[in-house]
C-alpha cells in the first residue's frame, strides 16, 4: 500500500467529498497565521494611513461624499442629492454605506468616507487569498493578497471615494461563488460512497448549494446597486461563455436560475423603481427632452448613450487604444514586470491547462472575465480606473502561474526559499523581471535624487499649489492628469516623500535581486512587496503636501471663522464660480447649499431642469447685478477661472484669501467688529 501525498490528498479532495471532511483536510484548510500577519501588515501600512488625511479633495471625492450627507441631512435614501440638486447618475449602495460611516464617525468625515474604501480592499485580498488558496496553492493565495495591496492602480484609485473597489469586490466574490456551485455539484456526481450515504449527501449538498446559489444572485444584486447594469452584464456574460466553451450549458438549472431572479430583483428593484417614480417630469432643455426622468437618464443615457460616446453632457473623454492598453503595466506594477514570465510558464503548463481540474476551471474563468470587461472598456468612453474590476482576477493568473505547479487544496506551502527550486518556476524570464525590477529602481532613485538636488537652494513652501507652474497642461477630464502638475519647482515641498521613496527604491530591488539569485524567490517577492509599502507610505505624505491644491477645505474653514468672529454675517451667500466640482469641498464641510455661477454644467444639468431644483444657478450678468447689493457675497474662484472673474468684476471685488492659485473674493470690506451692516 503506497503513501499518500499531500498533493494526492488536494486531488482526491476533488473528485470526492467523503475526503474533503477528513482531519488532515480540515487541517490543511486552515489559513496560516503568518500569512494573515504579512497581508494585515501590508494593509495597516498602505490603506489605513490615508484615513486621518487629508481632507476630502474636490472633485469625485467630495462631490460623492456630499451625496452620502445629504441622505442623512434630508433623509432622502432614494434619491441622491449633490449641493441640492437630483444626481442621478449612480447606484445608491456605496452612498448607504458612506452615510452609516458619517453617521457613525461624524467627528471625523474625511475618516469617515474612506475607511469604507480600506474595508473593501482588505476584503478583495482575503476573498482573493481564499480563492486562489482553494483553486492553486498556499503560495499561489499568498502572493494574490500581496500583489493586490501592493500594485499602483490600488492605491491609486483607493485615494478617492468612488464606487469600483466595491464592484470588484462583489463580482468577483459573485464569480467565486459561481464556481463554488459547479465544482460542489460536480464533486457529488462522481462520489463513490454506497446509496444510501449519497441520498443523504445530496440532500445536504442540494441544500449548501441552493443556499450558495441564492448568495450569488444577491451578491449580483448588491453589485448592480453599486455601478448600475453593467455588474449583470459583465456576470452574465462571462457564466455563459465559460459554460459553452466547457460545454456544460446543461447545467444552467444548477444555478438555480428562477428562484435567484426572483431574489436579484427583490434586492435591486425596489431602489430602481422607486428612483423611476420620484423622479419624473424634468423641464428639459440643455440637449435634453422634456419629461424625461429617472428612467431615461439612468438606463439610457448613463448606460447606453454612455458606451456610445453620445451621453449627455458630452463631459467624458477616452484613452487612446495604444495608451488604453499600456497602462496596465502601470496600475500593475511592479508586479505586471512579471507577466512575461507568467506568459512563458503559462506556455509550459498548456497541457495541465487542458485537463478538467479546479485550477484549470479557474484560470478560464478568470480569463474570459478579464477578456470581457478589458474588451469592453476599450470600446467604451473610459477613465482609467473603470478596469478596476479585472486587477483581482489578472493578479491572481499572475499569482498562479508564478506558484509551484498548482494544486488543489491540501498541498503545502513551499517553505521560503524554496518556490523557485521548482524547475517550472525558474525561469530567465524571472531573471529578467528582477533585473527589470532593479534597474527601474535605480533609474527611480537617481530621479528622486536629481530633484533633491535640484531643489535644494530653494526654500520649503507648505502651499505646493503656489509654486506650480500654470496648470493648462493634460486633460483634467482624466483622473490622472494631476501628474502633470509635478513641476522642478514643486518638488522642494516634497523633500520627505522623496527622501524615504529615493531610500526605499535603492534598497529594496538590490536586495529583492540578490534574494532571487540565492533562489530565495518568496523572500524576494516579499522585499519587493515591502519596497511598495513604502513607497506608498511616501506617496501619501506627497499627497498631504498637494491637498491645499487639490481640496478646498481650508477655504471652508475660513468662511466658518469668518462666521465665528462675526466678521461676516451667517447668512452671507457662498458662490463658487464654475462647475461644483472645482470646489465640491466647500459645501460639504460647510454643511450647506452654495450657488453656482456659470455652473449649470457636468453632474449638476439634468437634476437642474427638475422644477423643484433650488435656485443655485447664476449668470454672469446675474453676478454682476447682485455683487454689493443684498446679504454679502463670497465667491470661490479656481485657479482656472481668476482671468474670467478678473475681466469680470474687475476691482469691485476685495480678497479674503487665496492657497494653491485658488481665491475666496467677496464684495464688500469684512467687518472687524459686528456683522450688523451684513445683517441689513
């Protein structure tokens, strides 16, 4: 009688359920405690050092935060509000679930709006440890945690409130759950155990799997209340491609297809119809027809007119094909410099990828999934984050085909050290990665040290928006652009950021590189991981140093204490000049509604034509009649409109203050001892 294996022991645990409740099973199913202590060190580092700052910024971030606020100020939860006005462009479940964090840590609402964020990303890497844990190895479930909280786009797109880290968790955990079902059935088809135990064992599994099923379809519920319909379409395409190209369309009934609908639009109706019928009847104009609603504005024109380019207002750009595709390898890295050897190892497994195991079923899964929703995107207008959704599911293909030979649940970790000893895994394209990996570093490192140099005569400025070259370069319309605006003459107030990111990147890729050429692989990774957090660490302090530029906090609370010492009067009327998202802060740490000169634009059109919108919306020519007469006036200025409001008021307005290019004007002098003329 032979001796069973580890690896022998995944195996049978495949193809027989009497084997997966065995005690060394149940053992090998226990996740390591030094696995957990690495992912939770890494997430503590990255994600929960950008809760206590900074303040939210404009744009998105603040934009989003006030419709989460309003729900509690009007208690409205069905229908969305931003600076009073209908914003009917999003689901509702990431603003419920910001509003119960406001309400709960109202003390602190920059805290409050992101501490969601970093809940999520700590729950994508452990869905992905599991997942890749279940269908790979423990190594494999390792290093998908790790390149998910240490790759650039999510970090990235985890610095502002919007809606696609939650979307990536719920599909993919919908997409795991899908594959829980099909492997559970199949397991019990081919059990070998006598009748009578298999009647009873399909009873119990009919039951986990129903039970299973209805989760998946509440999970596609929750994902559609998170970005709108194109959570079904993404899942619903990619369950019915695999099940033709697996030819296993037969098997739809196992997905319990009638009662989970029944759920998905139990869940995610009622919002829907809800919206539709107190949202109807809007004035038009502006391009948009009379009477259209709720209805049209969402599916339509969110929607369809959306993908097609033709979504009014015509506010969204598209990345060029080439550019599109590129930057992946940037949202990625540092791990995306391993795709070539993941792409060659990959090759080398083509014939394991045939056969009809856990793995194998994964790997297309995860690929057709990626396929689509890239494919999609690149088609689509498109913001560079939209993709969000595919970084689990690549990450963890990298993570895969990076691992030892994959094995299902019950082979053991490779001790550090050890990985690449595996013939499969060791490869010149790994060579190569790590000696990619260490040039890059250094040519970083001599970048950051080249700026340090260069700036060291100049004096340190807390306003880094002041020092700024003018800011008319890049498509503001993109989320990225703002990396234009690091200039020679900003980087004096980034010496620390740049200091610990120059000391991290001089390290950490000599050291991962002579970690791989003693074929300590996982201990290579693992500095490369490190190197990330800290350079993340250091991104963050670069970001506290731009935040007067990109929030206008501060100009909040200087109108707050102009209130307080009585130097203006309470009811003095707040303007922002130009679109809200220019300065979408104010009214969200002001608590209140501003007025919007020549802001009758982007977000706030169509929730404008309603009739009962509230009156926020000046001309210029109305500006000009009101200035000076009436309760006082105190415009918010951008840095990209002070020409426009310099040709227009011209000297009738007299500065409050100014940071990063921006101004808070009003039209008359504050007074330095009572707010009664304010009050006439």
């Amino acid at each position: 009688m032979g001796t069973t294996t580890a690896t022998d022991i995944g195996q049978q645990t495949d193809r027989n359920p009497a084997i997966s409740a065995s005690p060394s099973a149940v053992l090998a199913g226990r996740w390591r405690a030094p696995h957990l202590c690495i992912l939770l060190t890494l997430w503590l580092a990255i994600f929960t050092s950008a809760l206590a700052g900074p303040t939210l910024l404009d744009d998105a971030d603040a934009t989003h935060a006030q419709a989460a606020q309003a729900m509690l100020s009007t208690g409205d939860w069905v229908t969305l509000h931003v600076d009073g006005i209908r914003y009917l462009e999003k689901p509702p479940l990431p603003y419920w679930i910001a509003a119960v964090s406001l309400r709960l840590f109202s003390a602190h609402p920059a805290f409050a709006i992101h501490l969601p964020l970093a809940l999520t990303i700590l729950g994508l890497a452990l869905l992905g440890y599991a997942w890749s844990r279940r269908a790979f190895n423990e190594t494999a479930a390792l290093l998908t945690a790790i390149f998910l909280l240490t790759s650039a786009g999510t970090f990235l797109f985890t610095r502002v409130f919007i809606p696609d880290a939650l979307l990536s968790l719920l599909l993919a955990f919908a997409l795991y759950l899908f594959q829980r079902i099909l492997d559970d059935t199949q397991t019990t088809k081919l059990s070998s155990r006598p009748k009578s135990a298999q009647f009873a064992d399909a009873v119990e599994r009919s039951a986990s799997q129903t039970a299973t099923a209805l989760a998946m379809w509440a999970t596609l519920a929750l994902a559609t209340l998170t970005k709108g319909l194109i959570a079904p379409v993404f899942f619903l395409a990619t369950v019915a491609l695999y099940l033709a190209i697996t030819k296993q369309l037969s098997r739809w009934r196992e997905l319990r297809p009638f009662t989970g609908t029944l759920l998905f639009l139990a869940i995610a109706a009622p919002w829907h119809i809800l919206a539709g019928l107190r949202n109807t009847g809007s004035l038009g104009g502006f391009g948009f027809a009379p009477g259209h609603g709720f209805f049209w504005f969402y599916f339509v024109n969110e929607h369809l007119l959306r993908f097609l380019g033709q979504r009014l207002p015509r506010d969204y750009n598209k990345l060029p094909f080439a550019l599109y595709w590129s930057l992946h390898l940037v949202w990625l890295f540092p791990w995306s410099l391993f795709a070539p050897a993941a792409i060659f190892t990959a090759w080398r497994r083509r014939t394991e990828l045939l056969a009809p195991a856990r793995a194998s079923r994964t790997i297309l899964l995860l690929g057709i999934f990626s396929a689509l929703v890239l494919c999609f995107f690149s088609l689509s207008t498109n913001q560079e984050y939209y993709t969000f959704p595919v970084y689990l599911p690549l990450l963890m293909l990298l993570a895969a085909a990076l691992s030892p030979r994959t094995t299902n649940l019950g082979a053991p970790c490779p001790a550090a050290g050890t990985w690449a000893e595996s013939p499969q895994t060791s490869t010149s394209a790994t060579t190569f990665a790590f000696a990619a990996y260490t040039v890059l570093g250094l040519l970083i490192t001599t970048a950051l040290t080249v700026g340090l140099w260069s700036s060291r005569a100049l004096p340190y400025n807390p306003d880094i928006g002041s020092a700024l070259a003018h800011r008319g370069v890049g498509d503001y319309t993109l989320s990225m652009s703002h990396f234009f605006d690091l200039t020679d003459t900003s980087f004096a107030a980034l010496r620390l950021p740049a200091i610990l990111a120059a000391l991290a990147f001089l390290v950490g890729p000599s050291l991962a590189w002579l970690l791989h050429t003693r074929r300590k692989e996982l201990a290579a990774m693992l500095t490369i991981a490190a190197t990330s957090a800290v350079f993340f660490v250091a991104a963050h302090l670069a970001l506290l140093r731009f935040a007067p530029m990109l929030s206008s906090a501060s100009f909040a609370q200087t109108i707050e204490s102009l209130e307080a010492t009585h130097r203006i009067a309470p009811g003095s009327q707040i303007l922002l000049f130009g679109d809200q998202a220019y300065g979408s802060s104010i009214p969200f740490y002001l608590h209140r509604h501003v007025s919007l000169v020549d802001g009758r634009t982007t977000s706030m059109l169509f929730g404008s034509t309603f009739p009962d919108a509230p009156s926020l919306f000046l001309t210029h020519q109305q500006l000009l009649a009101a200035w000076g007469t009436g309760p006082r006036k105190i415009l918010f200025v951008p840095l990209e409109l002070r020409d426009q409001v310099d040709h227009l008021l011209g000297s009738r307005k007299i500065l409050i203050t100014e940071a990063s290019g921006k101004a808070l004007f009003t039209d008359r002098p504050l007074d330095p001892t009572s707010s009664m003329k304010d009050l006439q």
